[in-house]
C-alpha cells in the first residue's frame, strides 16, 4: 500500500450500479465466474461501507477457511523461525484464529484495546494519502478477499492474509504501531507528491518490507514478508543494506516481484531513531534538502 495502491485490481462501478474488480488474465481466479463473483460482491460492501459504522461481515466458504488454515499453519512455522520478536510478541497478545478468516471488525475490536488501532475495509486502490492520513488516526485500511484456493501460498495482491497475519500482527505490538502512527503523521504533513512518495517508499522498505538484526540472525519484521510464504523462505538471500532513508526513499522498485535489495536495522531502536524519528519530523524542505544531495547541479 503505499505504492501498494497500485497493483490492487483496480474496481469500477458499472452501469447497472453493480461493482466489478477488474482481475488481470494472470490472475489465478482471472477464469474463475464464482471467484470473480465474490470479489465483486466484497468489493462492493466496502465501497458501501461509511467510517464509524462496524465494518460488513464478510461470509467466507469452507474453501476460503481452508485456505486460510493452510497459510496459518504454514506461517505460524515460518515466523518462530524468522519473525522478529516484538512481531511474535503483537501475534501472542492478538491471538488471530488460525482455523478460520477472522472478520476485520472482529480483529479490530481485539486491536484497539491493547494500541488503538482499528480497521477500516478497502475495496480496492486506496489514494496514497487516505491510506497514510489515516495511519495518524489509527486506522488500517484493509481488503477482505483472501487469494484464489488453487494456489493458497501465493497472491498477487494483498488479500486478508496480507492485511491481517501481515499487518495486524504488527499493529498488536506497542513499539510497530507507533511507527504506523508517525508514518501516517508524515504523510500528513508533507504536501508535496514528492514528498509523500519518499515517506511511503521508506514505509515500504520498513514496515512492509523491514528486516532487522536481532541476537547475531537476520530476521523480518515487514508485513510483506511475514505474509508471503515465497518471500519469509528468500529474504535472507538477496542483498541486503544497512537502513539508509535516502536510499529507501529514492529507490525504484518493482512491486510485481521479489524485492531483490532490503534494508537491515540494527535493532528496534535504530528503526525507532532512524525512522521514527525521521517520520515524526519530516516536511516537504527537509525531504526536499536531502534529495537535493542526490542531483548533480
Ligand atoms: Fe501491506
């Protein structure tokens, strides 16, 4: 999100008043009427969906709770290994089921008691500001699909998994959620596009992407790797940089593959010093002055 707005299936309104996700032919449900069906129908609760009210139940099909027990479990395997711990600590303290989706307004409810924040439901692309604006308030804007069941270990857009083992996990644990609020107080902030786009390629290579050295291991604190099966097995194979907010905040990516570079804290506390605090300060002429340095004059 974050750019991550981006290869969300974009959703249009027809004519009819109906709503329809536009899927890309490499979609795994692209040829599937029932799936397709379903991504309208939830797409549509969401765009109906007004702040303030609870969020709408989505009624999952046994194929979706078995896709959802299927990446729980193997997950739940990968992050003993190579989750960071203020992440596993979030998982202890939320509790999410493991044998079947759980509802946005449900997970939210167990959130807000213990940091506050809570869901909001996406039908598709969220604008870049919308989504960070309302980090500040504490709020998540999540989807509700979960992936196509013939082939439950990989997306290619986040879905439920994504949103909720991914990102809820980590909005359980004190030390992440204040570093979603201070992003979201960045983006703000800053006024300028460019600016918002460098606060949100920091978020990307930080809390969706992130890893982190703890006792001697690399390990991943990113919402996008905690939630991909593929990537939680390769990140400690790619080439990996110490934390660099210039770098982060300049870098072109390709979000349809891999991310082939990340970026290593320290610890916690770098992230907090480094990040954090760039966040809860940042504005458009100090992001201005540190681009500046990259251009030849
Ligand atoms: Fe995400």
């Amino acid at each position: 999100m974050f750019e991550e707005a981006q290869y969300l299936a974009p959703v249009t309104r027809r004519a009819d008043g109906g709503v329809e996700v536009e899927l890309s032919r490499s979609h795994p449900g692209f040829a599937d009427d029932e799936y397709r069906e379903r991504r309208n129908h939830i797409a549509e609760l969401a765009l109906n969906h007004t702040r303030g009210d609870p969020i709408p139940e989505v009624e999952y099909t046994d194929e979706e709770h078995e896709v959802w027990r299927r990446v729980s479990r193997e997950l739940t395997v990968s992050h003993a290994q190579y989750a960071v711990a203020d992440y596993l600590e979030g998982t202890a303290r939320l509790g999410l089921p493991t044998d079947r989706i759980p509802q946005l307004e449900e997970v939210g409810s167990a959130l807000r008691p213990l940091t506050s924040f809570r869901y909001l439901p996406a039908a598709g692309l969220v604008p870049l500001r919308d989504f960070y604006g309302s980090l500040a308030d504490s709020y998540f804007h999540a989807t509700q699909y979960i992936r196509h069941h013939s082939v439950p270990l990989y997306t290619p857009e986040p879905d439920v998994v994504h949103e909720v083992i991914g990102h809820a996990n980590m909005l359980a644990a004190d030390r992440f959620a204040d570093l979603y609020r201070v992003a979201g107080e960045a983006a703000r902030r800053v006024e300028t596009r460019d600016a918002l786009e460098f606060v949100s390629k920091v978020f990307w290579f930080t809390l969706e992407f992130g890893v982190m050295r703890e006792d001697g291991a690399l390990k991943a604190y990113g919402a996008g790797i905690l939630s991909s099966y593929g990537e939680i097995r390769e990140f400690r194979t790619v080439d990996i940089r110490r934390l660099d907010l210039l770098a982060m905040g300049t870098m072109q990516y390709d979000i349809t593959h891999y991310q082939d570079i990340l970026y290593a804290a320290d610890s916690m506390t770098h992230l907090e010093d480094l990040v954090g605090t760039f966040w809860a300060t940042c504005t458009d002429d100090s992001i201005a002055a540190l681009t500046a340095t990259t251009k030849t004059p």
